[in-house]
C-alpha cells in the first residue's frame, strides 16, 4: 500500500494528538501537526506579515487561530517533505481548507467525535510530559512511573476558561470544515467517545479502507 495521506479532524480534546501517535507507528507517516509546531515557534516574530500580535504565543494563550498565513507557511514547508502524512490540527477554517486543495490530495479525513462535556473533562485533565512529549490525563491515563507523574506540565492553554474559548472557535470556524469534507465525500465519523483503544480500532480500519 502506497503510504496514506490522512487528515485527523475534531474539537479540541477529541483525542487527534493520541490517534496520530499510533497512526505514526502504524502506518510509517509523518506527523504533521500545525498546533505542535507553534508551541516550538511560540516567540516567533511575526510582526512583518501585518498580524493583531507580534508573536503566535497572544493568539494561543487566548485560544484564538493563529494567522492563515503562518499557519499555511508551516503546512506547505512540512508537506513537501512528507510522502504519507497524517496532518493534525489543520486545516481549521475554510480558507485552510482551500489551501490545502492546492497543496495535496487526500485519502481520508476522519473526524472523532466527542461531545463537549467530554472535551472540557479531557482537556482540564490533561498532562504532558515535558522530556518525551507523551500525552497524560490524571484521571484517564496517569504514568506508572513517579518521576514522571513529578515532572508532568499542564498546557498554558488547557485552562477551563481558555479551553471554553477553543471549543467557541471550533464550532465558529472549524465545524464548516467537517461539512466540507463530508460534501467532498472524503469524510469518515468515528465514535472518539470509546476507550482510547476501541478509538485506534477504528481508526485504523478506516484508514486501511480508505487507502
Ligand atoms: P492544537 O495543539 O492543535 O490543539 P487542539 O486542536 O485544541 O487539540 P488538542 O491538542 O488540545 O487535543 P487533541 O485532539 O490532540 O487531544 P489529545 O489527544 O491531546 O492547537 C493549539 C492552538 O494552536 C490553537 O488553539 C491555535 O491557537 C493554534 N493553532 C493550531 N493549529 C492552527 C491552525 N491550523 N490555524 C490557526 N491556529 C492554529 O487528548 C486530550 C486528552 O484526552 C489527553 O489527556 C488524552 O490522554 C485524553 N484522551 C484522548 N483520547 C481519549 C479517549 N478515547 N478516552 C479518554 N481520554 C482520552
């Protein structure tokens, strides 16, 4: 099989960083994740492209989208490097979407599906480990190891009131992507609301159909 080129869609917390970790392994892609690579970039001076803030570090600690054109510029680098790729976090508004139309085809676009009392219990629980980037929740997915648990960090952004702002931006902007998609006929729903585990399972059938 021809390495996949796979889009992973859904509302904050709806568990696209954890599916693309397996999707990764599994399936030998690149993982191109937009959110990932302005955490790396947060004080980047983008003061020349005529944006509201100096840096994309304003627009996420606020839970706002982060300029098209920085975003794209990012996008655009990372997939002229990829063969197969699973893109997370992107494209997050139509005129994303529109771009990424000219810069490659898709097998899939999976959206996992969670609802939004799920999302906030997800995203106020989650963890991160500062030394491998693995992904935690306190309650769901504690580590095993106590030096880990000493060393895990919370997002700057996975506040309750920042967190209730991602979701506002999601329905805004981002839900008119997943009906896109479906009009395309690209779309693929999966039920994100299972275990972790159940969750992979059908990921990973889908994309095994879908390539
Ligand atoms: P980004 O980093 O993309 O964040 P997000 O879309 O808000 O998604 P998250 O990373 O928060 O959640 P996730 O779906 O990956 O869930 P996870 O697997 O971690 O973007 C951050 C910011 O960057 C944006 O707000 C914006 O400012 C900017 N940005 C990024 N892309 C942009 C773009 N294209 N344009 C403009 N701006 C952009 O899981 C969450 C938690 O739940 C974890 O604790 C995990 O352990 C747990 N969990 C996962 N799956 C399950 C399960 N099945 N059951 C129980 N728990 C689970």
């Amino acid at each position: 099989m021809a390495q996949p080129r796979i889009l992973i869609l859904g509302a904050p917390g709806a568990g696209k960083g954890t599916q693309s970790a397996k999707i990764t392994e599994e399936f030998d892609v690149n993982h191109i994740t937009t959110g990932d690579a302005l955490r790396a970039n947060k004080d980047m001076d983008i003061s020349d492209m005529d944006t509201e803030y100096d840096t994309p570090r304003e627009y996420m600690d606020q839970g706002e989208l982060v300029p098209d054109e920085v975003v794209n510029a990012i996008v655009d680098e990372a997939l002229n490097q990829a063969d197969g790729f699973v893109l997370d976090g992107y494209p997050r508004n139509l005129e994303q979407a529109k771009e990424l139309e000219d810069m490659t085809d898709l097998d899939v676009a999976l959206y996992l599906d969670v609802s939004e009392e799920e999302l906030i219990h997800r995203l106020t629980g989650r963890r991160m480990d500062p030394e491998t980037g693995d992904i935690y929740h306190v309650e769901y997915n504690p580590p095993e190891d106590p030096e880990v648990e000493e060393r895990l960090e919370q997002r700057d952004d996975d506040t309750e009131e920042t967190v209730k702002e991602r979701l506002r931006v999601f329905r805004e902007n981002t839900e008119p992507v997943i009906e896109y998609y479906e009009d395309e006929g690209v779309l693929e729903r999966v039920e994100g609301e299972q275990a972790p585990d159940e969750v992979w399972e059908d990921v990973k059938t889908t994309i095994e159909d879908a390539a």
